[in-house]
C-alpha cells in the first residue's frame, strides 16, 4: 500500500465521519410519518434485510421492491406519504396471502404476480415500512378504519406485542414527470 492510496482512505473516512454521506433528512409531515419514520426493532425483532427498492420515482410509474426475512411470518407493506395518509400497500385484494418463508427473497408485487404498485399523488417523501409478524398477528386490523394517528398507533402496538417481528423502511421520493414527457401517455 502506499501514501497515495493511504490518504485517499484517510480522506474517505473524513468525510464519512464528518456526516458526507449522511442518510438524508426529512422534515416529519405528521404524527404518522413520525412514528413509521423512527420506529425501531426491538428485543424481540429480527432482520429484515431490503434487497432492493427505487429511490425515486415519477408519478404514474410502477415500483417494486425485494426483501428477505429471516424468520418466516406474515409480510405487511404500510405506506405513509407526504400529506401524512397511512395506506397498507400488502396485502390487497388482489393478493391477500402475505405468508412469507425465511431467508426466500421476495418480490411486491410479484412479477408473476398479475398487479402493480404505481406512485401516486401526492409527489413528495413517502415512508414505506415492511414489517414481518408471526403467523395469527394481524396489522390488518389495526389499519382497518377510524382516525389515521390512532390507526398508526394501534398498528405499532400490535407489531410491539408480537412475540418476534421484524422490520425493513425506506424513503421514495415520488416526483412529478419530467417537463417534456407531461402530455404523452
């Protein structure tokens, strides 16, 4: 090794230090956006790893995302977006079995899986969790209806209580059309 490539690490590791290469900061739209955005694993959790999800992506645009568990479970996929709208993504009605198997990357949608995700208003920041709970834990009922905070809140309760859970978020930026394709299909 020589002093060259010693001091192009030596700057690397400045500029990682120094906050370079920082997770980028999002100003909290709502109490919603808030609790997904910090919410974080606890002693009974366990790895959820996001293979591969956009960063960003224009309106109207499909979008899709891997992940792999480490324990097998069932797979919830809840969207906060920039006017602070809880939405559960997955499962839907066009696929309700959200059973997953450990260590099996999985794709949402499937490819095969004949339905898509598309982005859609409001163009901004969107919290997007993917929690995976033990089989017979329903988050599906705590998203069910009623004021969207308290539908968040119950949501997290019901992940905390769970005997083992895991958890995976990523932020989308979802972003108006480029100005020369607005117009055309």
């Amino acid at each position: 090794m020589n002093i060259k490539s010693i001091s192009i690490g030596a700057i690397a590791l400045g500029l990682l230090l120094s906050g370079c290469f920082q997770e980028p900061q999002y100003v909290h739209v709502g109490p919603n956006w808030e609790r997904l955005h910090n919410m974080t694993e606890g002693e009974n959790s366990f790895k959820v790893r996001l293979i591969s999800a956009p960063a960003k992506v224009e309106l109207g645009k499909p979008m899709r995302f891997t992940l792999q568990s480490a324990q097998a479970g069932q797979l919830w996929v809840v969207q906060v977006d920039p006017s602070d709208e809880l939405s559960l993504l997955f499962p839907n009605p066009l696929q309700r079995d959200n059973r997953i198997k450990a260590d099996i990357p999985v794709s949402i949608p499937p490819a095969d899986g004949g339905w898509s995700l598309e982005a859609a208003e409001p163009a901004g920041p969107s919290a997007i969790a993917f929690f995976v709970t033990p089989d017979g834990v329903s988050l599906e009922e705590a998203l069910g209806g009623g004021d969207n905070s308290k539908r968040m809140e119950k949501a997290i309760a019901v992940v905390g209580q769970a005997r083992a859970w895991g958890l995976a978020k990523t932020v989308v930026e979802v972003t108006e059309p480029a100005e020369s394709m607005k117009g055309y299909p």
